[in-house]
C-alpha cells in the first residue's frame, strides 16, 4: 500500500531558497533559542512560492512539524515576534492563515518580484481538512487546456489556409527561368 505523503501538488516554483549569510546566522541562534520555531520557519521557507508565501491551515502545518497546535501557535509567535514571517488570515476563524516570509531572510526566484504579488502563494491543503475527503481521487478528471511550456513551439495541425496571394506589380512580373524535370531511369 502506498504511504500518503503531505506536499505540494505542483513545485513551488523551483528547488532552490535562497539565504542571507546574516540571515543564516541569525537562524542558527533562534535554533538554539527556540528550535521549534526554527524548525517551523525551515519548513515553511521549503514549502513557500514564488512569492516567499504559503497558505496553509494551522492543522496541516503542525502535522507537517511534528507538533502539537498549541505548539505551532507558539512558534509562529516567535517568528511573528521576531520578523521572520508575515502572518495574514484568511476567512474568519484564522485557523488558514498566509505566512509570507521576510525577503531580507529568504526568497525563491527573481529577487525584485518578491513583493509585487503579496498574495500570490503556494498553497498546501491536507485531504483530511476537506469536507468530500472520502471521495478525493474518485472524481472525474477536470478539462484540460493545453498551455505552451517555456521553449516549446506551436506545431500547425490540420489543413488550414492557402496563404495569401498578390498579383505582381505591373513591370515587376517574376522572370524565373523554367526548370525541366528529368524523367527518372537510364539515359540512352
């Protein structure tokens, strides 16, 4: 039987994060201060998007920790606290939140688009969370629409169009020299 993993279902964006040296300094204290927390930002920096952000509920990040919620809350207390990490609720219980990390500490991608798009987010959802949970993986397949990936081309399928045409211009008639196809076989 196939173990259930908790993750993304598409990549954030990459397989690379990157740290200031300063940044990583300071992690490795808050580590040792409060390892929890830094395990919580660990996680979080390797789940975030494009956008240094995650959405995610309170449950599904604890269970991705190892934690307790209450002990979740606690550390993303301290990374509040202490800068590392935005925190934006959505809906009204605040049990999904977006945590965006702080770009001074971590990003993924082009530096300078980190905080066109505050929102644009990897977003994590745990099956257990979802109300049709018991019929995951027996709906249909949704439609697709083919999308073109970086450095593909469209090939042209099915008959199309003669292409246009234009007669010459008067005194600019093409004066091609006529070719005569050899008939193929021995010559006498």
């Amino acid at each position: 039987m196939k173990q259930k993993q908790l993750g993304l279902t598409t990549e954030p964006g990459g397989t690379w994060v990157q740290v200031e040296r300063a940044a990583m300094e300071r992690w490795s204290k808050l580590a040792v201060s409060n390892s929890r927390a830094a395990a919580v930002m660990m996680l979080i920096t390797s789940q975030m998007g494009r956008h240094n952000a995650l959405v995610v509920s309170q449950a599904t990040l604890a269970k991705m920790a190892g934690c307790g919620l209450n002990t979740l809350k606690r550390a993303l207390g301290v990374l509040r606290d202490g800068n590392w990490i935005e925190v934006r609720q959505i809906g009204p219980t605040g049990t999904a939140c977006a945590y965006i990390v702080n770009d001074r500490v971590a990003w993924s991608g082009n530096r300078d688009g980190i905080r066109y798009s505050l929102f644009s987010a990897a977003v994590l959802v745990s099956d257990a969370e979802q109300p049709d949970h018991s019929e995951l993986g027996a709906q249909p397949s949704l439609e697709r629409i083919p999308t073109m990936h970086p450095g593909e081309r469209q090939l042209p399928t099915g008959p199309g169009l003669d292409p246009p045409t234009q007669p010459p211009l008067m005194g600019l008639e093409p004066d091609l020299p006529a070719r005569v196809k050899e008939p193929y076989g021995p010559r006498d």
